[in-house]
C-alpha cells in the first residue's frame, strides 16, 4: 500500500506540473463536490479542505466543499442530493451512517456519477453503494490497534470520550480500543457532545466517580481540547494513560509534554487530496486504482514529531 500511494504521488506530481501551464490531454473542465458530515465548529476538517484545494489546484479541476453547518446527517443526506443535482463530474463523501447516506449515494451513482468513499464507512460499504473505491481509515481496525497497544502498556479500564456519537464510525473506534483491550465497552463510553465546556466538565465528572480509570481515549481535537483542560485542572496530566484519535496542535502540544501518550494519524490530507487525483486520472485517461487506500492508522508519539508539527492543522 505504502508503495502505491508513493507512486501514486510521484504519478501526480509529474502530471501536475503541465497542467498548470497547458490544457489536460482530454477532457478538462472537470469539477468535484466534496460532502462531509463535520460541523463547522470541528476545526480538524481544514485539513481535509486544505487537501481538497491543493489537489484541484494541482490538477487543474473545479472543487468545492459542502457540510451541515451543526453535524446534522439529515442535512447531509440532502447536501448530496444537491450536490448530484448539480450534475458534477464526481462526488467525494463520507459514509459516516449507513442507513441515512446510503439512499441519496446509490442515487447519485444511478444518475452516472462516479463517487469515491473517504474518511467514514467501509470498503465493503463502499462497494454496496456502488463507488469506484474507498479512500480512509478503517475505524474500527484503528481503535483494535490502539487497544492492543495499550494493553501492552498495562491498560485494563478507560474512558472513551466519543464527541459524535450519533456517527457510527466514531463508536467503532472505541468498540475496537475494547476489543483490544480483551473488556468490554459497557459504560466506559460518554456521549460528551461538543461544546468544550461541556466536555471538559463530563469528564471531570467520569474521572471523580471513577477514580481507578487507567486510561483516556479521545476521537480528535473537538474531544481531545477539553480534555487536556480537565487533566489539567485536577492534577491528573501526565499521570493518567491519554491516548487519541486524529492530530492537531493542542494535541501535538500534548505529545511534547508527555501528557499524551500517542495520536492515531489517519492522514485526513491523503483522504481529500488522493480522490480527486484518482476521479480526475480515471475520466482523462480512463485508469483506476484496483485497490481501495487505506490512509491509516499511523501512530504519532513524541519521538516522531518534526514534520508533523510543522504541518499539524494544515497538512497533518
């Protein structure tokens, strides 16, 4: 996989350069919608619209971003009814809940428009729905991964703070990291919400009614933050296992400090920037990966911190 997204990269780059300078060999012109079901609020999406407006740079496409503003799937199910009215060359989503994407998807696919799968679902949804590939982290393979490393690092209870859990995917995540850890999830997950204060004050009150909790999993920045915060303020920063999906700079501020132990880097730039190099290949010259990409788990530790804060929020 490592050796296909390399070429994969190298490919686009050599073809990148002309078109910056002179007309694509075939047709051109060519615009892609990309769907997601962030809020506005959750600040780790830049990343995935930084990716996305690189590679149309690159490329020489039309791109465009659209979300529901407060998370609302209902919302998003009609932004990619929108978008497919508007007749694009493709769409880029996430299948972030299967039961209420997966109608308006198979409907933009029936209308002849080709679709990639990126950040949320399945390979094997992907398939179902009927688009060219799958482009993210399987989510429950990832938090399977962080269990079983954290068990070795003599983990036997937690607390997972899911800040979206009406997305399936974010449950998979912390159903994985107990599986991992050979125990059950039970109760050991809180519905947090988002609003930062509100966060920080659930798990000040988790850790109170738990005091024996040896470990903390969080799903990204929109969790990860306030978290932070609540160690901070009862004295727990530091001495308790803190381990979290996705970067960003509090994060990687985290890591510096030994406050946190590691970050899950699905790679959010490869999951906007490689679909819109693969749709954009595939109508010009009529090629296509046979294989979906996987753009992580990849585990980030303060050892390994240069590049990744240099880019933390932009790029990484």
């Amino acid at each position: 996989m490592k050796s296909f997204i390399k070429g994969l990269a190298f490919a686009s780059a050599a073809i990148a350069a002309p078109l910056l300078v002179a007309a694509p060999a075939s047709a051109e012109g060519e615009k892609y919608i990309l769907v997601s079901h962030a809020p506005d609020s959750d600040s780790w999406w830049n990343t995935i619209k930084n990716g996305i407006a690189l590679a149309g740079e690159q490329m020489g496409v039309e791109v465009e971003y659209r979300n529901p503003p407060t998370g609302d799937l209902a919302d998003m199910a009609r932004i990619i009814e929108q978008a497919a009215a508007s007749g694009p060359d493709g769409i880029i989503t996430t299948l972030s809940d299967y039961d209420v994407l997966s109608g308006p998807i198979r409907a933009a696919v029936d209308q002849g428009i080709d679709v990639i799968i990126m950040n949320s679902g399945t390979p094997e949804q992907a398939r179902e729905v009927g688009a060219l590939m799958y482009v993210g982290q399987p989510e429950y393979d990832a938090g399977y991964a962080a269990g079983l490393r954290a068990k070795g690092d003599g983990v036997g209870s937690f607390l997972c703070v899911n800040h979206y859990i009406s997305s399936p995917s974010s449950t998979e995540r912390c159903q994985g990291f107990a599986d991992g850890l050979g125990i059950d999830l039970a109760n050991q997950m809180i519905d947090s919400g988002q609003d930062p204060s509100e966060i920080k004050n659930r798990v000040l009150a988790y850790l109170s009614a738990n005091p024996d909790t040896d470990a903390i999993l969080t799903l990204g920045p929109t969790s990860a933050d306030p978290t932070l915060l609540a160690l901070n303020e009862n004295g727990m920063a530091g001495d308790i296992y803190f381990g979290t999906f996705d970067l960003g700079e509090e994060i990687v501020n985290g890591l510096k400090a030994g406050t946190i132990k590691w970050g899950i880097d699905q790679q959010p730039f490869l999951q906007a920037y490689l679909p819109v190099v693969v749709l954009t290949n595939y109508h010009r010259y009529g090629v296509l990966p046979g294989n979906n990409i996987n753009s992580g788990p990849g585990f980030v530790t303060a050892d390994g911190l240069a590049m990744v804060e240099k880019f933390a929020g932009e790029y990484r």
